[in-house]
C-alpha cells in the first residue's frame, strides 16, 4: 500500500512537472492581407477597417506544453502561421507568434492561452 501511494505521488509531480507556465501574453501588431502593420500599443480602437483576411502579432513569455496560445478576431479563430523564439541571455524567455484570420467581420481581439484570457484591449474594426 504504501509503495503505491508512493509510486501515485511521484507520478502527480512528473505530471506536474510537464504542464505549461504562461506568464503573459498580448498582442503587438495588426497587418492586412497585403501586410500593412498597425501598431497595436495604447489605441483601443482600430485606425483602420479590417475584413476579409488579417494577419496579427503576438508576444506570449511563458512555456507552453499543453496549452498553446491562440487568437480570436470576433468570431474568426486565428491559424498559426509562423513562430520565432524570444531568447535573452541564451534562454527562451517566450515566442514571437503570428496568426492568419480568415473571414474576419468585426470584433475585439482576443489572446488565450488554453481557456484563459491575456488580452482583450483592441477593438478590430
């Protein structure tokens, strides 16, 4: 008994061990289809009127095992199209990560990592 409630605790912590750490995650940029950048720091609103196919940037620090960071645009549900780590002092510290929307009407710009909310500070016209 006691060597199964031994083996039950070491293997909770080697799974424990395994999730992810996310600690912030926003978004940068903005670009078109023709990947014009709007820059998405201190604006709540938009400058521009995005429909259609739209790219966005986000910095997310953190690790990320099981739960990889993903982007709404209303209800257009962003594909990952590209990632690039943030290394400093040799460690990866994050991810540069760019996102594809397709369909893209109207809506806040939304940041998850798994089921939870980092960023919801723009308004995409």
């Amino acid at each position: 008994m006691l060597r199964l409630t031994l083996l039950l605790v070491l293997s909770f912590q080697a799974l424990m061990g395994y999730s992810s750490h996310a600690i912030n995650a926003y978004a940068v940029a903005i670009y078109n289809e023709f990947m014009k950048e709007e820059p998405l720091q201190g604006i709540h609103t938009t400058i521009k009127d995005y429909n259609g196919i739209v790219y966005t940037k986000i910095y997310a620090f953190g690790t990320f095992l099981h739960d990889k960071p993903h982007v709404k645009i209303g209800n257009s549900k962003g594909s990952l199209e590209r990632e690039n780590p943030i290394i400093k002092n040799g460690l990866i510290i994050g991810y540069e990560m760019l996102f594809k929307h397709f369909t893209v009407q109207s809506g806040y710009l939304e940041v998850y990592i798994g089921e939870k909310l980092f960023d919801r500070s723009v308004y995409v016209k």
